[in-house]
C-alpha cells in the first residue's frame, strides 16, 4: 500500500539539508512526498557526496554519479540515490539509511528505460504543463523500481548514462569483483581439491583427501570395483565444457572415451555423476546423441558406454536391471532437432534401455515465464511499481472491483505465467529419476540439447532427494560445484555477463520512451518493455535457469521441513548473491574458462562469505534450519506426485511486492527467536552454574582451612595440656628440693628458698635474683641465654649459691657452704633422677 505523503514538520533532515551552500530554493518543501515535489522550480546545483555515506559503501566501492531530491516511487520516499562501481544504491532522506527495495547491484539489473509522463496542467497554463521524469529498473529477482527525477536537473540523464555504461560492462574484468582483489572471503581451497574429494566419497574412498600437487601431477585416478576417474579431458582438449576429472566406467578406456565423444553434441559424453554406495546404480548425464536429419546414425563406442552404466554391476538379484534415457525435453522438440543432426537415442540400439521425455521447455520459455509472474505479483503486490496498491488500482476495492470474476481472472494470470508449471516439470522429472534409482536400482542417463541447462536441473535435484548429504550445507556446496559448476552450466550466458572471450556478451539497447496521460504508463510489463525489441528479445540467452533450481529446492524444503540442514534464508542469499556478480564463483560458462581468467585468485569466495555470515551466530543463525533432524532422514526423499503441487516461494517472490506477507506467519522465524532466547538463557544458566561451582570452590576450600585450624588448635590445645601438666611435674619436683615455684600468666617462673625469711620469689630463666638476711647488699644476677645452660636447676642453684664472688667464681670447698652444698648435691641428684624419667600424660593422672 502506498505510504501516505509526509509533511515538512514529521520529516527528518535530509542529509543535504545541513549542507550550507543549499539554498531554500534548493531544497524540496515537502520533500518526502510525490505530489509536494516542485517540478519545475529547482534548478540543477553541483553538490558533494555526503560524508556519512562512506559507511554504506563496501570495500573498493566508489560513487560514480549521485542524484539529490529522487523519489522512490513504490514507496514514495525521497532520498539520494548514488550510482556506484558496484550497484544503485538509494538513501532515504528521512531515515538516513539504505532502502532496500530501492538498493540493487548492477549485474542483477535486467533492463532499464527512461519515462516521461505529462501530468495535468492546470487552466490557462497549457504551454507550462510540468512532466515527471521517471526511471524504470527492472531485476533478475523480482522487483520492478521507478524513480522519479526533478525536471531540468539532467540527473535522470546522468544516472541513465552511468547505468548504460556500468551495467552491461564489456569485458570480464570490468565487473566489481575484480576491483577489490583478494580479501578475506577468498576460498583456500582449488574448487577442483573440492571435486575430487567429492569424486572420493562417491566411490567410497573417504579415507583418501586430494591436494593440489596430486591435481598437478595427475595421481587421482583411483577407482573402485565398478567405476574409475579418468584423467582423460585434464586440459580441457576433449570437451571444454567438461570437467578436468571424468567418472566412468571401470570397463571403458580412455581410448575409447575419446572416441564416444564425438558422437554427443559439444563432445558431452556420457559421464557419472552420482552413484548409489550400495546397488551402485548410477545418475549419468550427457548431451544428445548426434543421429543425424534421418535420426539413423549409431555409435558402437557410445552405446557400449551407455551399457556399461548398467552391466557394470554384480551381486543384485536374478532379476534384469533396466537402463532409463530419461530426454528433458518435449517430444517435438527432440525430433525438430534432427534438422541439426541432434535428436534422441533409439531403444532399440541401446540394451535393456527405455526413452523417457519430461516435456521440460526451453531458456526462452523460463525467462519469459519469469517476467510475467513479476509483472503479476508487481500489479497484485502491496507495494508496486505505480505507487499504487493493488486494493485500490482501477478506482475500486480489491482484486479490481472485488467481484469474484475479476478475482478469478487475477488467478488465472497466475496460471498465465507458467512458472509453476515447470517449476513442477522439474520436481516431478527429478522425482521420477530418483523413485528408478532407488526402488528398482537402475541407472539413469539423463539430457537434454546441450547437456547443461534442464540436465544439470534434473541430476542435481534428483541427487538431492537421493543423497541425505547434499542436504546439508557442506554437501549443497559441493553439489552446485559439481553438477553446475564443474559439468559447465553456462552462467555468464545464463546471467547476460560478459566472459573471458567477451563475445557472448551483448549490450542490451535501451531506448527512451515517452508517453503521455496519467500514471498508468509507468508499470509497463516487464516482458513487454519497449527497451528492447522483440527479436533481440528472443536472441538473448539470459535465462533464470539456476533460479528455478533454487525454486524447486525450496518447494522441497517446504515439504520436508525436517530433512534439511540449510533454510530458505539460505537459498535467498545464495540466489542474491549469485545475481549480484559481487564474487567470482558463478563467472564464466565452464571450469575452463574460470581457470582461463584466474577466477579464483582474482575474487572472493561466496562460499566464505555466507560461511563467514555464520560464524558469529553459530547453529542459531538464520541460514541453519532449526527443525532439521537427519536422524529421521537418513535414506531418500520420493515425494508421490501428488505431493508436488508448488507454491508461490514468499522469501524471494513476494519480498519486494509484499514484504509483510513473505514474513508473516513464518513458522520457522518464530522458532528462531524462541531457540535464541532458549540459547540466551542456556548461556546465563551455564554463567550461574560456574558461579555456584566457583562458589562451592571457595566453600571447599574455606572448609578445608577451618578444619586445618581446628587441627590446629586441637594440637595446640594437646600440647598445652601436656606442657602444663610437665610444668606441674618441674615444680613438684622442684618443691620436692625445698623451693617455692610459681608460674605467672604470662609464663614468668618464680623460685624462692624456704630458708630465705623474706622469701623473695626469683624470676626465671631470664633473670633471677635473692636477697639473703645476713648480708643484704650481697645480691646476684645472671642473664641466661636458650643455649648458655645444660639444665633449669643447675641455674637455679648457681644463681641462687650466697657464697659466689661477684666476677661469678665459686668458693667452694670453703667450710662456709658446706651446709648449702649438701643441699645442692641433693639436688643435683634428684634432678638427674628426673632428667631420666619419660614424662608421659598418663603418669600424672590419677590412680
């Protein structure tokens, strides 16, 4: 729905607005609305690119010409648009940030043409009628834009040329992503490592891991029981659109491959490119058979080529295998190439082989089946082209007047369009191919004309149901590598890109269309465009052949929710990212080519870059499908054909047109949300649990210091006891001699003599002093060091002994101490007797 205009006071600045050297008369009152834009007041001013945009540009991007006051009719929003080396980039005025619909690179442009559309001039003003200059850009994914210029500022025409020049560039280095150089989405490894570690898993060989010496000197040619890598086409010599590694049959030479080549258009021979790890029972796919106009030609090579994909297997049932040629092609068409000499094979040369036609159209009839479902969903979107809503275009409610006729009518323009048709061609044929290969075990040669456009559909899609590991990231890289890649879908042809030759690209003509009336000329049909005529229309091989691949893996994905790794988002940012030009690994036709232009040194690597996109969000991140359980889907999906009824795909058609339909509703966005939420709590829970393990560390660990401390202290408290009751002994015996002892509290020893009237206590060990009654002035002292004495009472009694001299001599044997001396020989006696006895706890303990 059409937004409704802003006025001047609800809107934000714009980013030139604080730019000084605009005038009033420069900026746009009302700027942010269609109808408030003066068309024919403002006059063409040289500005300077904003400084904020440099955030906005990526690596080696560079702003080629700008447009101020551009309004994105769709959304009718005003804003910058700037034409870049890289893409059309449109910056809205209000939010100061990058519209996305208005956002397009310029390899994914289509086609683009000028429109000028008089608007109604007002009476007595017919001479000064204004007009609005608009741009029509039409895309390869969905989206139809028109820009609306100001009149006389030549900023139409500046960007037009700009476009002329940049989006259609002549040579394969004039693309942007030859422009930043290496970086850090380059891939570090050889696609060709990656095909041959493909080729190992698919013969069973996993233990094996290719390198890049053993691609140089050519020592992959390993094989098992049944099949065999053949070295064959290395250089490209036998067929360049071919890969460098071949799958074949062990029973084939390489003699005898280079003879059954000639016989397939482009030298497409028949070549494996899936085979079962049991039954072994193959998907093969070629070109056609070159028959010639009376459709009679045979080839003996080619046919026991042919044969050996089916007898080449022993050990199954008695039964007879069957060989299905399954032609993608209708009929009619197989048979109107015999005027070329093509055509299709004959079971009756081919042993044991029925011919299947799918019926699937050509490049031709896909591209213009794409462009009228997006003139469909742009006339019926919310959001189109016009500005106009599809509820009220016509002047009535919706679906035109919202009588059940006009709403039919609008369904049948669905219908109209094609698609979904052979979107559902494509799902059964592959369907079909994997029910043979899996329920009776037979192979399956598949082709079309050329062997790389509706077969490279039908292998890889049929390799997808067949095989649980292409359904998972990893695998859906190195089936795209091999099957479209490798076996040489041309995607610059495909892409309408140049390649390394240049000659296959052709400039699209663009012509300026004038037209007036009202605005309805502005949503012209995208198939229909005057920009191009109708013949060059029909020559160009542009062609969303790989887009509707991507269609049908995502009808799959809608089927089986469960069975792949990968989501829709995924499969939009790849098809993005492809169309965008902006990394190498779609360039050119062929592996030849890309290693020609040295593709792979000279760009970055989509497949690093949607892998880098991931590594932040881990398995939450939205290209993982959450519901995905490979547990319950280990073998092969064979959808019944009942089941392969397609839908509109929301994600990538309806996101342009109708952006809230394509996300409403979405189970798996919800899920999303709910497991990031569930991942957040998971993360505080494991952040609480390693506190409370931290917390029951330190609980340990103070629980392990208080019981050491109340070792401890019980030890101190035993050995208390036990000095205490020691020290009881010491002054029992001590007592024994005639002494009183006492003990302070702060462990100070008091000896006195009972002889002594005064009884003056002594201190000990430190010092001891006496004081006796005959001679009061005569006192000793002695300071006693740890290890200056043998025992206590051998202190004791020298400090104690009255008749020392002062410079601490004995006087003994004068008849003087001969009483005291009796007393010290007692003793001393006594003392050695004690100095014998073990003191144990229980001697002092009472009997």
């Amino acid at each position: 729905m059409a937004m409704p205009p802003r006025t001047r006071s609800g809107r934000t600045t714009p980013l030139h607005d604080s730019d000084p050297r605009f005038s009033e008369s420069d900026r746009i009152d009302g700027a942010g609305s269609w109808d408030a834009i003066e068309w024919t007041k403002v006059d063409p001013v040289s500005r300077s690119i904003p400084q904020g945009l440099q955030q906005f540009l990526l690596e080696a991007e560079q702003v080629i010409v700008e447009g101020y006051g551009v309004v994105l009719v769709n959304t009718d929003e005003a804003g910058t648009l700037f034409v870049t080396n890289y893409r059309l980039l449109f910056l809205s005025d209000g939010s100061r940030s990058i519209i996305g619909l208005g956002t397009i690179p310029l390899a994914t442009i289509e086609k683009f043409s000028k429109i000028t559309v008089k608007l109604p001039s007002a009476p007595r003003q017919v001479d000064k009628n204004p007009s609005q200059r608009l741009l029509q850009v039409i895309g390869k994914d969905m989206r139809i834009i028109v820009f609306g210029f100001r009149p006389r500022t030549k900023q139409r025409r500046g960007v037009y040329d700009a476009l002329v020049r940049c989006s259609r560039p002549a040579r394969l280095w004039d693309l942007y992503a030859f422009v930043p150089g290496p970086s850090k989405f380059s891939s570090n490894t050889n696609p060709k490592v990656r095909l041959l570690n493909e080729y190992f898993r698919l013969l069973g060989l996993g233990s094996y891991q290719a390198s890049s010496r053993i691609v140089e000197d050519g020592s992959y040619t390993l094989a098992n029981d049944w099949w065999r890598i053949s070295s064959i086409n290395s250089n490209y010599a036998m067929c360049p659109t071919y890969p460098f590694a071949l799958l074949i049959p062990n029973t084939i030479s390489d003699a005898e491959i280079q003879q059954a080549c000639s016989f397939r258009a482009r030298c497409r021979l028949p070549a494996i490119s899936w085979c079962h790890p049991r039954t072994g029972a193959v998907l093969a796919r070629s070109s056609q058979p070159m028959v010639g106009l009376m459709m009679n030609m045979r080839s003996n090579v080619d046919e026991k080529l042919v044969a050996a994909l089916w007898t080449q297997v022993v050990g199954i049932r008695e039964r007879r295998r069957k060989l299905y040629i399954a032609d993608a092609r209708p009929r009619k068409n197989a048979l109107a190439n015999g005027a070329m000499g093509g055509g299709s094979e004959s079971s009756a040369n081919y042993s044991q082989s029925e011919i299947v036609f799918f019926g699937i159209d050509n490049i031709h009839a896909m591209r213009e089946s794409l462009a009228r479902l997006r003139d469909y969903v742009d006339t019926h979107g919310a959001i189109s082209s016009d500005g106009m809503s599809s509820y009220l275009r016509h002047g009535g409610w919706t679906w035109g007047g919202g009588n059940l006729s006009s709403m039919s009518a609008s369904v049948s323009t669905l219908g109209d369009s094609g698609w979904l048709s052979h979107v559902q061609s494509v799902l059964a044929g592959s369907a079909w191919i994997a029910a043979r290969v899996a329920l009776e075990s037979a192979s399956v040669l598949v082709h079309c004309s050329d062997g790389w456009d509706r077969t490279t559909q039908l292998v890889s899609l049929a390799s997808l149901l067949l095989d649980p590991y292409y359904r998972t990231i990893k695998g859906f890289q190195a089936l795209v590598e091999k099957d479209w890649l490798a076996f040489g879908h041309p995607f610059s042809d495909r892409l309408g890109i140049p390649t390394v030759s240049g000659s296959d690209s052709l400039p699209g003509e663009f012509s300026r269309q004038s037209s007036t009336g009202s605005m309805s000329p502005v949503r012209q049909t995208s198939s229909s465009s005057a920009s191009q005529s109708t013949s060059s229309h029909a020559q160009n091989n542009s062609s969303p052949i790989f887009l509707q691949w991507i269609d049908c893996v995502s009808q799959l994905l809608r089927m089986y929710p469960f069975a792949f790794e990968f989501s829709s988002v995924f499969l939009v940012d790849l098809i993005d990212s492809m169309l965008s030009c902006r990394f190498g690994n779609f360039f050119c036709n062929s592996e030849k080519e890309r290693q020609q232009a040295g593709v792979y040194d000279a760009c970055g690597c989509l497949w690093m870059y949607l892998a880098d996109l991931r590594v932040s969000d881990g398995r939450s991140h939205v290209h993982y499908n959450h519901f995905y359980e490979p547990s319950k889907f280990q073998g092969p999906l064979l959808p019944p054909a009942a089941a392969l009824a397609p839908t509109l795909w929301p994600q990538f058609h309806l996101r342009w047109a109708c952006p809230a339909e394509a996300q409403a509703g979405e189970i798996e966005a919800q899920c999303r949300d709910m497991a990031k939420k569930i991942s957040e709590l998971q993360k505080a829970k494991d952040l609480a649990e390693a506190k409370v393990r931290e917390s029951a560390a330190t609980i340990e660990s103070l629980t392990d210091d208080l019981r050491n401390e109340k070792i401890s202290s019980s030890s101190a408290k035993d050995w208390g006891k036990r000095s205490k009751k020691e020290t009881e002994a010491i002054k029992r015996a001590i007592q024994s001699l005639g002494c009183k002892v006492h003990f302070s509290e702060d462990g100070d020893c008091f000896v006195g003599i009972e002889n002594n009237p005064t009884e003056i206590p002594q201190k000990l060990p430190f010092s001891v002093s006496e004081t006796h009654d005959q001679n009061p002035d005569a006192c000793a002292r002695a300071d006693v060091a740890d290890d200056d004495y043998d025992s206590p009472i051998s202190r004791v009694c020298e400090s104690l002994c009255p008749l020392r001299t002062r410079d601490g001599g004995c006087r003994w044997p004068e008849a003087g101490c001969a009483q005291f001396g009796s007393q010290f020989v007692g003793l001393k006696a006594n003392f050695d007797a004690f100095e014998t006895l073990s003191i144990y706890d229980s001697y002092f303990e009472s009997q």
